[in-house]
C-alpha cells in the first residue's frame, strides 16, 4: 500500500529550513509520493519545487497556507492545488506579505524595547526567503540562549501579552477561500486542535467555513494527537468536510516530525484527495478500525 500524501510542507520560501529543491528530495527518500508545498502566504517555492519533483518522479500538489483572522483569532487555511499564475490569488498573497514585512520590523522594535538588541536584523540572516516569520525571530532568540527552545521563545516572547507580540492583520476567512477557489483551488482548515478552540466554536469555525465553499479539515497532522485526529475526523463527518493530511514539516531540526510517517486517517474520513485525477492511480490507504 502507499504510504498517505502528505499534503502541508514548507521551504525557505517561507519559515521551512530546506529549500523547494532539498525537501522534494528528502520526500520522495522517505517514499512520499504525493507532496504539497504550502509556504506562509506565498508560492514562490512552486516553481522549483515542481522542477525537482519531475525529476524524482514524486507528484507535487501546488499549495499555500493563507493566514486569517477569525474572531480575533489567527486561523490558517490551506489552499491546495492551486493555480500560483491566479492574478486575484497573488494579489491577496501580496497583500499579506506586504504585512509580514511590516510585522517583522515591528517585533524587532518591541524587542528591542525589551533589550534584545538587533533582533529583527537577526532574523533577517536566518531567513533564506522574502518572508520573515515569527519562527525566525524564535530560532534566532534560543541561538542567543534566551530561551530553551522555539516553543519557550512563543510562550515568553511572541503570543499575545508577551514583548514581541504584533497581532495580526490577515485576511478574512470570506477573502481566502474567495482567492483560493477563484485559482481553482480547494480550501482545508490547516490544524485545527492548535487553536484551542471549544467544541461550539470549533462548529462554528468549521461551519461558516462550509459555507463559504471549504471543502477540507486537517485530520491528521504533526500537531495532533491521535485522540484529536479521532477528534477532527468526527468533526468532519458531522460538517459533512473531507479529511487532509499534513505533517506541516518545516525541517530537519525537529526529527520528532519526519516526512512519509503520517498516520492513515481513521474509519470513516473520506480524503480530501479521493477523486483527484492526478491521483489516481495513486490511492492510499484508510485505517479499518
């Protein structure tokens, strides 16, 4: 049987750590077949990503990660086999690159009022693409030994009440998924456990985004537990949404979290990439209990 696609990954095209090239090769070494691309609010990787995955015979699904506020909340939508040459598509990505540029500077300067001199400067070094995200502040600040890991440098230093916090300024969830559909696209709830959400505003959640022409749910993902896989493949069944898969690989600096060992989806789901042509002769297997 063929292991599942694994459908939520990034490059330095965003805050991944191995460029479109590198990790279409470490893929298709740990026998992925199926990979989607979907860097933070771009589709700059596609490109050469797709050159690579010619070359070792692995089929890429063009994608991008969109982020929205809900509520207040930052959610993350992921749009997957996408047309990147959309002109309403790159208009909307640019219009939040525009902000994460912005957004960078910011932290740098709320960190500096906190003493962490340089920062955003730092960041920038790490940075191999256009983009610089909150995790190359994070990475940056553990390498000056502020903080233990990634994780720490989030809860002391990046989220909400904390020095470097910057909220964020996304689209709305009507907007992305009117860009991802208008590029042809099909719109997935990227891991939705992370969001510590309660059940009826989970619901919500999943229910406006139905109706606003969504089509999937992350169920399985390198942040959930096995209990919330189980958890999100009955929220799928009740919202009548098709179930994804991603590990959301950004390197391999977290060998906790490796390409080709997504779990299948529990009974039940149906996948979100059940009738893609491109897969076809590519089916992957669902748990039978």
């Amino acid at each position: 049987m063929h292991p599942i696609p694994d459908l939520h990954t990034h490059s330095t095209a965003s805050d991944g750590t191995l460029t479109p090239t590198a990790l279409v090769a470490r893929a298709s070494a740990a026998g992925v077949r199926v990979l989607a691309l979907t860097d933070h609010d771009n589709t700059d990787g596609l490109a050469e990503a797709g050159r690579a995955a010619e070359n070792c015979g692995l089929t890429l699904i063009p994608g991008a990660e969109i982020s929205v506020t809900w509520n207040t909340r930052t959610v993350h939508v992921v749009g997957l086999r996408l047309d990147p040459t959309h002109a309403g598509l790159q208009a909307g990505l640019s219009r939040l690159m525009e902000f994460r540029a912005w957004r960078a500077e910011e932290i740098g300067r709320r960190l500096a009022k906190h003493g962490i001199e340089d920062a955003y400067e730092g960041a920038r070094a790490l940075a191999k693409g256009r983009l610089i995200g909150r995790t190359h502040f994070a990475r940056l600040l553990v390498q000056r030994r502020r903080a233990a890991d990634t994780s720490a440098v989030f809860r002391h230093f990046l989220t909400r009440g904390k020095p470097g916090h910057v909220p964020g300024d996304w689209a709305s969830l009507e907007e992305a998924l009117g860009w991802i559909r208008a590029a042809g696209g099909e719109a997935v709830i990227a891991h939705p456990a992370r969001y510590d959400l309660t059940r009826s505003r989970i619901q919500r959640l999943l229910g406006e985004f139905r109706e606003l022409g969504g089509v999937g749910v992350e169920v399985v993902t390198g942040s959930h537990s096995r209990d919330e896989a189980f958890t999100f493949a009955r929220h799928a069944r009740e919202q009548r949404l098709r179930a994804s898969a991603g590990s959301d690989y950004h390197g391999p600096e977290n060998p906790w979290l490796e390409l080709g060992r997504l779990p299948v989806l529990p009974e039940g789901c149906v996948p979100i990439w059940r009738d893609w042509p491109e897969l076809a002769d590519q089916a992957p297997r669902v748990a039978c209990g």
